[in-house]
C-alpha cells in the first residue's frame, strides 16, 4: 500500500449509487472516512432502507441523498453524470465509483477513463478494489506477470492508462477483457506499483 500520508489523505474514494437501480448495504462498508457517498433515488421510490439512514447519520456531510424530481427516461443517469462530471472537475485525482446494473453510462466512463479519470461501474460496491477481499492465488500469478512485464520494459513501460490497459490485455492468453485488465491495474496502483497524472502515467518501479 501507499506509504505517502499526505497523498492517502488527499485522495478520497467517491461512491455515486444508482439507488433506483441496486439497494446496497453500504452503512459499515462506506463509513471509513476515505468514501465520500451520493445516493441517488428516484422520483417515485417511496422507500430506502434503513442501512442507509445509518450510513448518512454517520458520516454527516460527506454522504448525500438526493432524490430526483421529475420521472422519466434516463432522469436518474443525467443526475448522476452531473455531479459526477461536478466532482471530476473538483477533484481530478480521486478515485471515483458508480454503482449501478445499468450500463447506460459505460460510454461516459470509458471517455473519462481515457482521460486519466479514475473512474469505474460496479455492481456492487463490494467490488470497489479497495474494499474487496486479498487477490486469489489466480489473481496473485496474474499481478506478478504484470509487474514482471513493467519491470523488464523499464523506461519503455507504458506511459498512458489506455496503452497500459491495452498492454495488460495482451499479455495474456486467452487475452483478457478490459474490464479485468483494469481490475488487476486497480491493484498494483493501490500496492503503490504507479500513479495516474492525468492521461500519464508515473510509476514507483527503478528504469
């Protein structure tokens, strides 16, 4: 994990849920300091569970309930693309989260991930790496032929998040998905292996 304090403090882990669209128990797992939460609930839902309550009870003015005003087609989406657009710009280096089954927003995501945002759907928020269980033994040969690729490379390592994606799916055969790639660069950037300057990369690892 990182050693460096000050940029652990600074970078918060912003969760946006789809509240419409997945209920999570989120009141223990999202109370650490280091998550930010917005739940957004539609126009109609007359019901929220009480997990929720206890989450924005918590943790005050770091978690948000917004509810739509107005019912209709994509509504809900819209909302969430404002405030996430809303705090991309704020705050460019955090890490930022939706949870939702609807892939409605995928698009937006890849463009802002292609910009160095670090930004990603889940379906549930237990799949946030940060709060998912150690890498399996699977996982932990697939992270050391990764890293085994960025050391040999050296200066000629990648230098973009969309080439290193690129780069990481083709390591492997059968070639991973790009969804998988990102997961597993997901860990070696919280092992502090690299970070995202915006569409560049900086990397911890000797030339």
């Amino acid at each position: 994990m990182p050693t460096d304090g000050q940029n652990t403090r600074l970078k918060a882990n912003h969760v946006l849920i789809d509240y419409e669209n997945v209920q999570p128990t989120v009141a223990d797992a999202l109370s650490p300091p280091i998550f930010k939460v917005w739940v957004f609930v539609g126009a109609q839902q007359a019901k929220v569970k009480i997990d929720l309550l206890e989450l924005v009870q918590r943790k005050s003015d770091s978690a948000r309930v917004i509810r739509i005003g107005a019912t209709g087609r994509n509504a809900l989406d819209f909302h969430i693309s404002y405030y996430l657009g809303k705090l991309v710009t704020e705050s460019p280096d955090d890490y930022f989260h939706v949870i939702s089954h609807d892939t409605g927003l995928d698009p937006l995501l890849a463009h802002l991930s292609e910009q160095g945002i670090r930004v990603a759907r889940w379906n549930t928020i237990a799949e946030i790496p940060i709060l998912k269980a150690p890498a399996n033994c699977a996982d932990d040969e697939k992270l050391s032929k990764i890293l085994e690729y960025l050391v040999r490379r050296g200066a000629q390592r990648p230098g973009s998040w969309k080439t290193l994606v690129g780069s990481t799916v083709a390591l492997f055969q059968p070639k991973l998905t790009e969804t998988e790639a990102s997961r597993l660069l997901d860990v070696l950037e919280s092992y502090g292996i690299y970070e995202r300057d915006g569409t560049k990369l900086r990397y911890s690892l000797p030339d």
